[in-house]
C-alpha cells in the first residue's frame, strides 16, 4: 500500500504525486494502491458532475484507465478526502455532509470487485455507502409459490410499519390484476433487465417458473436507508446468491405441511392458469427438497397454520413481547465539516478537524473505528463506529458516542 497523500487540486502545483495530472478546477484526490495504480476520486468532466468520479493512473505504462463503476455513486460534496484502507479499499469522506451520507467505501480489489473484473474483462471499482450504527441484518424468506410467504410478510409489515421495508424486486413476468408497479415488483421488460444485470445493478437474479427476477441493489439500500429492516421474498436460487454475497442476512425457509395442501391452497389463490399451477408445482418439489436439506436456511417454518406460523416467525425474530410502534434505533446524525484532515492508525480513522466559533473549542476530532464493519459492496458497508474525541497530550480522549 502506497502513501495515502489526501490533497486538492488547487494544491496541485505542490503535491501532484508520481506525476498524475489533477483536474484543477474540482476537488480530486489521488491515492496510490499497490505499486503501480493511483486511483483518482473526484468530480471529473466538468464542475457540475452529478456523482463523483474515477479515474485509474496507471503509473507502469503511464497510462489513464477508465474503470467500469458499480454500485450508487456519491454525490460530490465540498471537502472531500480519503484514504487507502488496505490494498482493497479506500475510504472517502465527504465534507459538508452528515453522517448518513459522508463516509463512502470505494472497493478497488475486494473479492466482488475481482468477480467483476473476470466477468466483464474490465478493470471495476466499486462504491459501498457507509452505515454508521449496528444496523439489523436484512431477513430474507423463501418458500414454494403458495405456501403463503406474501400473506406472513405483509402480517409483518401491517403490524410493525416502522421496524420493516420490503425489497421490492424487479421481474419480467406481467403484473396480476391487484399489483401495482413499484410496489409489488417493478414490472420490468427483459433486455433492460438483462441490462442492469450486466450492469452490476442486481445483488442476485434468477429465471423463477420461466420468468426473470431478482433484487436490485438500489431495492435494499431504499429500505436500509429509511432505518428499517429490509424483508426479500426470493426463491431458493437467489437466498444462495445472497448467502454468497457480502450481505448478511437471516434466512428463513417456510415449508407447506403437505404437497397436496400446497397444491390446493395455489388452486384457491386463483391467479394462475392450469399451466403455469403444472409448472410451479413441478418447481415446488425440487425448492421443498433444497430447502430442506442443503443447509441454506437458518430456520424452517411450517405453515401449517397461518397464526400458528407467524407467532412462530415473530418468536425467531425476537418479536413476540415487542411494541408494534417499536423502531429500529437510529444513530443520531451529525455534520462532518469541509476542513478536516484524515489519518489511519491500525483499525482507527482519525478525522481532525477545526470546530466552529460556537463550539468555542479547539481542533475537534472524530474517531472511526473500523474494527466491527461488515458488509460491503454491492450493498451498503455496516456497524461503523464513530466517537467524537479530543486530541490530548497523553492520546486520544473519547468524549461522546456518535452513534
Ligand atoms: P410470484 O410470481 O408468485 O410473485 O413469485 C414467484 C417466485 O419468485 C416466488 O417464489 C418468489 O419468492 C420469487 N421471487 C420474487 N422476487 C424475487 C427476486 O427478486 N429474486 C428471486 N431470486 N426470486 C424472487
């Protein structure tokens, strides 16, 4: 890992590294990553850029790389600096914001990133927004068509409105005549699907019953980001791609008490033809099999009865004796100012910073410990940990939690 040399362009002149030209009129930063490549992040054609960009120095050939960019990209912001985590990952932080929005993960070589790279033979960077707090881990709930995983999943969200968000997937198959676009599914055609497949917009597809569905990143992320807990209606294929992916989840099985049972209650839910009742009950079978024995599933459920099974999908989320009104705790927001400058001691981020004349202090500190995170991209970088600190003689004096 190289120096982490956080400077603007307007610095240019003094700093510019390696010889790596700077746009001059936006802030850029330049940090060098192994031994021969200088990622530069910043706002790049013009001063209006609506998301912040990257671009690759390639310092053996001398060489601009223009990367493939995945994940939702932050805004450009004022103040902007960063530092290079490991070989995998540089931090941003983003001046000016607060702290829902101000941390930033910028995934150069991380295991995604190299899955990427291989399947799209380009070179990928990666953005994983930062989540301050412990934030509940998403819970994702499979079952045969029919077993009756929608009807728990919206006793769920009826009963306790503020604590969970459903993804809302993205399909090909045509709309039923109750279901609304962008609320049940976001009806969708295949090529543009197929499209932000290739794209890198989907944490996990899969063709279900001769359709094409999956989860967008953006689905997650627009639940997590209202402070609740995020709840995926996938089927067996996509629990796997999830259980593969850096997003941790619960995963939750619900199984019918009898095939026949689950053939009759299909019948009775009416929505589907002859044909497509044959195709997702031949496709019930082998989701039974697999849900059951492969180990996939944290828990499995039988919905044997409707009540029976919910209080007992309550109890497994420890819900049972909650308040319906209860909400995820929310880390309180706070501001991250323009100037501030960064530094990395082991696991620990020290960002100084000088407070404002109200604050009637000296330089402030913030603290971010990087020890606990989890996640990353695609999807959101979790559990980080932030303390507002003061810099003493004898070290760091952790004054207040932020989070
Ligand atoms: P339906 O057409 O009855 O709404 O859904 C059919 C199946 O597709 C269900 O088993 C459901 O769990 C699954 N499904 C719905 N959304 C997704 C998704 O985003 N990804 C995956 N892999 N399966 C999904």
């Amino acid at each position: 890992m190289g120096e982490a040399p956080a400077f603007f362009a307007d610095d240019l002149q003094e700093h510019s590294p390696n010889g790596v030209l700077l746009n001059s009129k936006s802030c850029e930063t330049a940090i060098d990553i192994g031994c021969s490549k200088t990622y530069v992040i910043g706002a790049t054609e013009n001063e209006s850029a609506s998301t912040i960009g990257v671009r690759i120095f390639d310092r053996s050939t001398n060489e601009w790389v223009i990367p493939t960019v995945l994940g939702i990209k932050p805004k450009p912001s004022e103040g902007q600096s960063a530092i290079a985590l490991d070989e995998e990952r540089i931090l941003v932080i983003k001046g000016n914001s607060t702290s829902d929005d101000c941390f930033w993960f910028l995934e150069v070589d991380t295991a995604f990133v190299r899955e990427q790279k291989t399947r799209l033979g380009t070179e990928v960077v990666a953005w994983s927004k930062g989540v301050v707090g412990e934030a509940e881990k998403p819970i994702v709930i499979s079952g045969p068509s029919g077993v009756g995983k929608g009807t728990l999943i919206n006793k769920l969200m009826e009963d306790f409105p503020s604590m969970f968000g459903f993804s809302v997937s993205h399909t090909t198959r045509a709309p039923r005549n109750n279901e609304l676009n962008g609320v049940h599914y976001h009806f969708t055609e295949r090529c543009v699907m197929e499209r932000d497949i290739k794209e890198g917009k989907f944490l996990e597809f899969a063709a279900v019953h001769g359709n094409l569905y999956g989860t967008s990143i953006e689905a997650v992320e627009a639940v997590t980001d209202r402070g609740k807990r995020c709840i995926l209606d996938i089927d067996v294929q996509g629990a796997r791609s999830v259980r593969a992916s850096s997003l941790e989840a619960i995963f939750i099985f619900i199984c019918p008490p009898s095939f026949e049972e689950l053939e009759k209650r299909l019948r009775l839910r009416g929505t589907e033809t002859e044909e497509q009742i044959q195709k997702r009950l031949r496709n019930a079978k082998a989701e039974i099999e697999q849900g059951n024995s492969s180990g996939l599933f944290d828990h499995i459920l039988v919905n044997n009865n409707l009540q029976t099974c919910y209080e007992n999908l309550k109890k497994l989320l420890g819900l049972s004796d909650c308040d319906k009104n209860t909400k995820i705790s929310v880390p309180e927001l706070f501001h991250m100012p323009v100037e501030h400058t960064v530094s990395k001691i082991e696991q620990k981020i020290l960002i100084n910073y000088i407070a404002t004349e109200e604050e009637k202090s000296a330089t402030n500190m913030f603290v971010l410990d990087l020890s606990s995170i989890k996640g990353g991209a695609p999807g959101r970088t979790r559990s980080l940990n932030i303390r507002l600190a003061k810099p003493s003689t004898n070290g760091i004096i952790c004054s207040k939690m932020a989070s």
